[in-house]
C-alpha cells in the first residue's frame, strides 16, 4: 500500500496553542480509508480535542485493534505512542500499558466489530475494572473491510445491502459500558463536531474508564433503504469483464441542534437519522436514570447523544490495586523483586 506523505512545512500564520503546537502538530499520515468516511471525522475530532487541551503528543499513547476504525489511529497525533494490536485484543495490551506507565495518556480506538463481537469480553472486563482510558467505537453496524455484513451493533430489522433483515438484537455498547461500571459514559455522531470534540476532551481528562459510542455511518455498505445506520452512498459498475466500486466525494454529514432538541437527520438516501441531546436540566451522575432514560428514549426510536454519565470521584486500576506513583517501568529490577522476607510476610497472610 503507498501512502501520501503530507507537506512537513506549517504555513507561519497559523494558530498555536498554550505549548506552542499548531493543529498540523496533532495529524498523521493522509487517511486511505473511502470518501467522506464519518471515521475521518471523528479522527479530525481528536486531533482538535487534543490541540485545544494543551496536549503534549508524545505524551499519548494510542491503540486499536482490527478494522476500519482501528487504521485511524495512523492519522492522527503521528508524534506520540502508538501500538496495533490484532483483533479485538486492544483493551488487554491498553490494560497492560497502562500498568506500566501510568504517566502517559491512554486512547483506545476500536469499532463495533473488533469491540462487540470477537472482543467483546476484553471490553467489558477493562471496562470494569476501570482502566484509566479513553474509549471511543466508531461505530458503524457492519464490518466494512470484508463488505458489509452485521455486526453485533446492528439494530434489529435492519436490511443489509443485499436486502437481508438482521433477525438479532444489537447490542448496545452504551448501556453495557454502564452496567459494567464505567465511570464516564458518552455518545455522539461523527457529523456533530460541535459535540464530539468536547465528549473527547472530558473523556482524555478523565481518570478512569471513559468510554464513548461514536455514530459514525458507513458510505460503502450502509447507504440503502432500511439501513438504520447509513451516508449516502452511490454504486456505479459496468458489465464489461470486471466491476468496480466508485466511492463519491461527498462532504460529511452534519447536524446542529439545541440540547434537550430532537433533530432528524436527512440522509442523502432518504433515510432518518433521529438524535436526541441529553437536556440541559440532565443530572449525568444518576447511573439507574441514566440507564432508564436510555431504554424510554430506545423505545422511542431514538439515539441518545451527549455526556450520559459521569462519576466525578472516580477511581482507577492503578487505586484498587495499590501501585506506587512511580510508573512500574521505571523502577529498578531490586525494587520489582522484593526479597525473601517479604515473599514469606505476603505468603503468611494468604494461610
């Protein structure tokens, strides 16, 4: 695969934050995923959110499985760490990172794939345990790099491309992530830049298991009527002796709303996305009325976006387990290996 290296020079005039970084500082290298992905929206996202929260990129530390979703960590924050796992292993390798170096920051990418179906015990198990990290899906109901079938999100009802209803409940990967304990809990819609880039910057602020659910639809193989998850997408093909995709340049879709407003958005397709913003009176503290609003809304038709919970005196990993302040990586072989003496106290204490 041949990537396209974007230009090294910065153009003088442009904006820099608290550290001296322009916004190119936070990019990476040119996406190859299709045309107006909602993706590359969402990576366009964090890139802002890291901007414009004085974030020193090497500083974070980025991870992903398999998927669609999981190769956009490869544009954006080129600086900082990075580490590709295979699928749906993400949140183990993140877990085990995160134990070693609890200085960096730690951003998880994933789709609904590599995080609702093949890894979707890794998920719940760091969720719980409340790993100090940010967790975005882009969540897009199907597996776009082998064409399109479900995924484990997919509604129930829902027509594939080939027009085949999905017969099995989706699993909604909000309402798990409150049952499990996480303590920052948040939704958007890759179109809704507005509120996405401040979901994230919460989420890289907080301290234990942050997770947002990003709507973000597929051009390629959600685009027909019945999908409930779809941008517009335009097939061309010949009959000749091959037949090829022709991915359109469209600009991604985008909504602006009031909070507490139902917005229905118009897909290129005809299609309806409903949204809905957490109100303004909204108390985000409120697990049970969090999980409640979330099945009356459901019930409704509707998707409910913004900061869905938050515990504000959250602990994490490092707090149950006791670790010192000291990341482990940096602690001396004698000080990782404590001394006969101290084996037998820690044994005596288990008889």
């Amino acid at each position: 695969m041949t990537y396209i290296a974007k230009p090294a020079f910065h153009h003088p005039s442009l904006h820099s934050n608290a550290l001296g970084f322009t916004r190119r500082d936070y990019e990476g290298k040119v996406s190859t995923l299709c045309a107006g992905c909602g993706h590359d929206s969402i990576s366009a996202a964090i890139v802002q959110a890291c901007f414009e929260i004085d974030l020193e990129p090497h500083r974070l530390a980025k991870l992903s499985g398999i998927g669609c979703s999981s190769k956009t960590p490869d544009y954006f924050l080129g600086a900082s760490h990075g580490f590709n796992t295979v699928h749906g292993r993400m949140p183990s390798v993140l877990t085990g990172a995160n134990l070693a170096n609890r200085d960096l920051i730690y951003l998880g990418v994933s789709g609904d794939g590599d995080s609702a179906s093949i890894g979707l015990g890794q998920f719940a198990h760091a969720i719980r345990r409340g790993v100090n990290m940010a967790y975005i899906v882009e969540n897009n109901g199907v597996y776009g790099l082998t064409k399109g079938q479900f995924s484990a999100t997919a509604d129930k009802g829902s027509k594939s491309k080939k027009g085949v209803v999905n017969s099995d409940s989706g699993i909604d990967l909000v309402a798990l992530a409150l049952q499990l304990g996480a303590t920052f809990v948040g939704r958007s819609f890759s179109g809704d830049k507005d509120q996405l880039v401040p979901l994230i910057k919460a989420a890289l602020r907080h301290k234990g298991a942050a997770f947002i659910d990003v709507l973000s639809p597929c051009i390629a193989f959600n685009n027909h009527k019945g999908s409930t998850k779809s941008f517009d997408w335009v097939r061309e093909h010949n009959e000749a002796v091959n037949r090829l995709d022709v991915m359109q340049d469209r600009a991604p879709i985008t909504a602006q709303y009031e909070p507490g407003a139902m917005i229905e958005v118009a897909q290129h397709d005809g299609s309806v996305l409903r949204l809905r913003k957490v109100a303004a009176d909204y108390e985000p503290t409120n697990r049970v009325a969090a999980m409640s609003y979330l099945n009356q809304r459901e019930a409704a038709g509707e998707i409910v976006t913004g900061l869905l919970y938050i515990d504000p005196e959250a602990e994490d990993l490092h707090d149950a387990l006791g670790t010192v302040k000291r990341p482990l990586n940096a602690l001396s072989d004698r000080e990782l290996s404590p001394p006969a003496a101290a084996l037998d106290k820690i044994n005596a204490a288990l008889r």
